[in-house]
C-alpha cells in the first residue's frame, strides 16, 4: 500500500523539539549539593511587563528586593503540575522572608484555560500569561517547566529545565533568602558583577 | 526518502493510506484519547480532501506507560507506529491526479519536560483511474 512521506517531516519537528534540552531526557538541573551559581558568574534576569489575571502588569522590577521563583509553565505540562503545589507551599513559608513565586503560563489559550486550571490546584501566588518574546529573552524557553531563580538583586542563580526535586528548590530559596542581597563589597566584585543586559529594562508586552 | 507513492483507485473504490510517524527515542506524543483531560492528544485533520471523502482515521493501539510526573500510566505513543486513513474516491471524481491535504497536531513529552504542541503537514497524493 503506498505510503505519504511523513516521518522525516515529523522526526524534524521532534529534533526542533528537543534542541533546548539536546535531545537528552534528563533537565539539566544543579545539583543540590550546589543549588545556585556563584554571585560573579550570576547575570542579570531581563526585564519583562506581563499582564496577570486582573489585567494589571506586572514587571521584574516589582520584586526588586525579594528572591524570586520563575516558572514558565502550561496547563498541558505533567511535570508542571507536580511541581506547581511544591511552589505553593515554597510561598506559604517563605512569602514574609522576601520571597514570591511568579508563575509564567505559556498557553496559547490565555486566561480562557489557566484561569481554571490555577482555581482548581488553588495557586495561591501571582500568575501571568507568557509570550514568545519573553520566553526568547530568556533564553527561548520551550521544555517545560523551566524554572529560574533569582536573587534579590535581580540576578539569574538558578535554572532549572524540566522536573527538578523540591530539595533543590527549597536549598537554593534557603541560601538566596540567606544571602543578604549579593551586597557588591568591593571594586573588584564591581567590576565583574557588572554585566548590562543586551536588551532595554524595559520590555512591553501584551 | 523517496517521493511517496501515489494512492490509486476508481471512481467509489475504498482507500486506505498508511502514514508512518515516528517519535525519536526518549520522547512519547500522547495518543488520540490520552489518560487525562488536560493532555492533548494526537490528532490528524483534513483540510482539503480533494476527491476523495471520507477521510476518518485508524489509530494504533496506545501504550500505556508510566512516567516520573503522572501518578498513573498514561496513554502514549512511542518509536514507530501507523495511523491509517481511510478515503473513498467520490462518484464523480474526475480521472486524473489530486492530494489530500490534512494536519497532523501533536505534543510531546520526555520523562522529566514537555514541549509546546506542534502540527506537520500531511500531503496525499492520488490518481482518480
């Protein structure tokens, strides 16, 4: 029986994929005995303005101060959602130590989908609708979840592409909220500290 | 690969089009009826069938198979497999070459991360006898 050419068309669609993780199966996660980089090999998380679920923007800028969790996810994601109450109950302990959790939904659909899925799990931090432009400035986003850590300066510690433990999350929150604000003591911590983003602070979105 | 060989019939003659997919090792696409309601499943459409009709599709039997993130074995396609179209030339086809043109929308996963759902192109080519 003839048969359409397809697989090549569809094993291309697969590589294009898996290019972020390298086609491997396993994130490429830090491990928990280091869960976050050093201060100086720390760069800064770029800016974003992103619309949460009662239409009010919301910046990077806003957390100035406070260590934050990042989560780019999708109600479609199953790993996502093994990982999402762990972040519940990282901002229940933590929220009055200068930590928020800031869910980054990359549904196509919007609030039309996430709004019920985050009633359902009963998300108890702010969530705000992706796009393709934030998801490139941070590196081209595309396995989920991928996860960032940010220290109160506004500097990446941690990334963490697809399921990673809640040891490492709750290591690397504990030292960051540890961490007095990665406070530059001198010149020479200046000098290699002080890497510009390639991009404007501020970013407009939807 | 090779060009696809063109699927040929009379006018009511019954077709059925094998189209191979496959998933790269390491990765699974959920199946057309996945274990849960928030997974999307695989699913081809046609967008134009030329003349042919019919156009429902056979898929493979699912594997059930149980992953780090699901608390149950969920339904999934992995490696090779088949999904079957089946077309009928229409009554008033008239003789000469045409495609069938559909969309094959999927989502695909690892063990540990998920992708954003995508969609190929499916071409069928045929010869109305």
């Amino acid at each position: 029986m003839p048969v359409p050419r397809l697989s090549s068309a569809f094993a291309l669609a697969l590589l294009a994929a898996c290019f972020l993780t390298g086609c491997g199966s396993e994130p490429r996660s830090v491990k928990a005995a280091n869960p976050v980089k050093a201060v100086t090999d720390r760069r800064p998380a770029p800016e974003f303005a992103l619309k949460d679920a009662d239409g009010k923007t919301v910046r990077l800028e806003d957390y100035k101060g406070k260590v934050v969790l990042l989560d780019f996810f999708a109600t479609w994601c199953g790993p996502c959602k093994i990982e999402i109450p762990w972040f519940m109950e990282l901002e229940r302990k933590n929220k009055d130590k200068g930590f928020s959790v800031l869910g980054v939904s990359m549904d196509d659909e919007g609030w039309e989908v996430v709004k019920p899925f985050l009633a359902d799990l009963g998300v108890n931090y702010r969530v705000v609708i992706g796009n393709d432009a934030t998801a490139q400035i941070y590196g081209g986003v595309d396995a989920l979840p991928t996860t960032f850590l940010i220290d109160r300066n506004g500097k990446i510690a941690a990334v963490h592409i697809g399921l990673a433990s809640k040891k490492v999350f709750e290591d690397g929150i504990e030292q960051l909220l540890q961490d007095p604000g990665g406070i530059i003591k001198d010149n020479a911590d200046a000098s290699r500290g002080m890497a510009l983003p390639a991009f404007s602070p501020r970013t407009n979105t939807k | 690969m090779g060009e696809p060989q063109k699927v040929a019939g009379k006018r009511n003659a019954v077709l059925q089009v094998k189209i191979p997919v496959t998933v790269k090792e390491g990765y699974h696409v959920n199946s057309n009826q996945p274990s849960e309601e928030y997974l999307i499943p695989l699913k081809l459409t046609w967008t134009a069938m030329g003349a042919l009709e019919g156009g429902t599709v056979t898929y493979p039997k699912p594997a059930l198979e149980k992953y780090e993130f699901s608390e149950q074995p969920l339904s999934v396609y992995t490696g090779g497999f088949l999904l079957v179209a089946n077309f009928k030339v229409a009554a008033n086809a008239p003789a000469g070459p045409g495609a069938a043109t559909g969309k094959l929308r999927y989502q695909a996963c690892s063990n540990r991360a998920c992708y954003p759902p995508k969609t190929v192109d499916i071409t069928v080519s045929y010869q109305v006898q």
